[in-house]
C-alpha cells in the first residue's frame, strides 16, 4: 500500500451542504463512494471496516453523511427522509460527481441497507458515473423500476440468517439486466456482526472494485447519448 491521506470535505448536494471524509490513497486503482444505511452514517464501523480493506487494497474512498445534521435529528422522530430513496440517490450522485471532478478516476458505489437502493437508482439515472454497484445486507427493491435500467455491474452481499432480505435480493436480481451476483455469507445475520463475517464482506468488496475499477465502466457508451431514467417521487 502507498501514501493515505483522509480529510474531512463539505459536499454540496440537492441544495444542502453534506459532511463527508475523503481517504486517497496513491496510487490509487480508482475511488468508492459509501451509501451508508437508515439511521447511520460515515462513521459507521461496519462500513469503516469494509473502507480499510479498500484502502489496503489501492482503493480510495468517500464515507459521507447522506444527511445533514439537522435532517438526521428530525428523522429520529418521523423517519422522514432516510427512507426517501430519490433524495439519497441525488445525494449520491453529487458526491460522485464531485469525487470525479476533483480525482479523475473510476468510481464504484457501496451501499448498506436502503443505500443499497439508493445506489442502485443513482447507478441508473447516471450510468456514466459508475463503474460497478455492491450492496451489503441491501434494500435494492427501494430501487423499484428502475432496476431495470442499471447498467453497470452488480455485486449483491446478504447474510444467510437475514432471510426476508435475503429473498428481496433474489427478487432484485432477476430484475438486474446486465453482470450481476448474489453471494450469500453463510452463518451472518443483517448486520454482519458474527465472527468472520464483515471480513468475508470486504473480501468481496475488495474483488469487485479491484476488478471493475481499473478498466473503463461497461456504462461508458452512455457519455454521448445519455438516457436519463427519471428518479421516483
């Protein structure tokens, strides 16, 4: 592994300003942008966990709060917008477009819970952003139709314990149309909190992104003609 920088940036998005630590690694094989779940955010130690993996790995990568503070405060009393998964998907996008800007290079997205969906909707309302999409214990249901116009490459990671989960995946892949997986982690539950189990997740998180980040997106054909799919309301 070569020199890591991590430091906090402020990411403007959908007319707020959004907390976020960008870790750069050099050099680097490309960037991955967190998706964090309902009720959580960069500082997760589940998607920290899975974060250092990347970097051992080269990856560089962008946890950030798909909430402001204030947002997040309220949502404690009405759950109002950590399950409206349009408003994290345009999140998302910004972010990504703002990684782009700054640090040309692949970006992949990692969501967890409804980021997962919501990583999924953004992957399909701007394909040429992102090169692959992986889901820890995710909702890509919430992505709706949608799913069907994901074009980049789909790497779905849910525990064997987390059965009603576990089948909304199955339900999701079927919809997927391009490269898509499903891996089941024997023995976990939701949050991945048994032995081995968050290592079994990086472990493939860190072959997916090593593997679709340093080669152009599958998505690139859409820089000249791009269809938007319009984010649900």
């Amino acid at each position: 592994m070569g020199a890591q920088t991590t430091e906090p940036v402020k990411i403007p998005a959908d007319g707020v300003v959004l907390d976020a630590d960008l870790t750069l690694v050099e050099p680097s094989r490309g960037m991955v942008v967190f998706a964090h779940g309902s009720g959580s955010g960069r500082h997760s130690s589940r998607n920290r966990q899975v974060a250092a993996a990347l970097h051992a790995a080269g990856l560089g990568t962008l946890l950030m709060d798909l909430l402001t503070a204030e947002e997040d405060a309220a949502d404690a009393r009405t759950a109002e917008h950590r399950f409206d998964i349009p408003l994290l998907a345009r999140r998302l996008i910004a972010a990504a477009e703002w990684v782009r800007d700054r640090h040309p290079q692949p970006v992949g997205y990692f969501g967890a819970s409804t980021g997962g969906g919501a990583a999924l909707l953004a992957a399909a309302e701007r394909p040429e952003l992102v090169a692959t999409v992986v889901s820890r214990g995710g909702r890509p249901d919430l992505a709706g139709p949608a799913l069907a116009s994901v074009a980049a490459p789909a790497l779905l990671i849910v525990g064997a314990l987390d059965e009603h989960v576990l089948e909304l995946n199955r339900r999701a892949l079927e919809q997927l149309p391009g490269e898509k997986r499903l891996e089941v982690v024997p023995g976990a539950t939701h949050l991945f909190a048994e032995p081995g189990a968050l290592e079994r997740v990086a472990e493939l998180a860190v072959e997916e992104f090593t593997s679709r980040l340093r080669r152009p997106a599958p998505a690139q054909v859409w820089r000249t003609r791009r269809r938007s799919v319009p984010l649900m309301t």
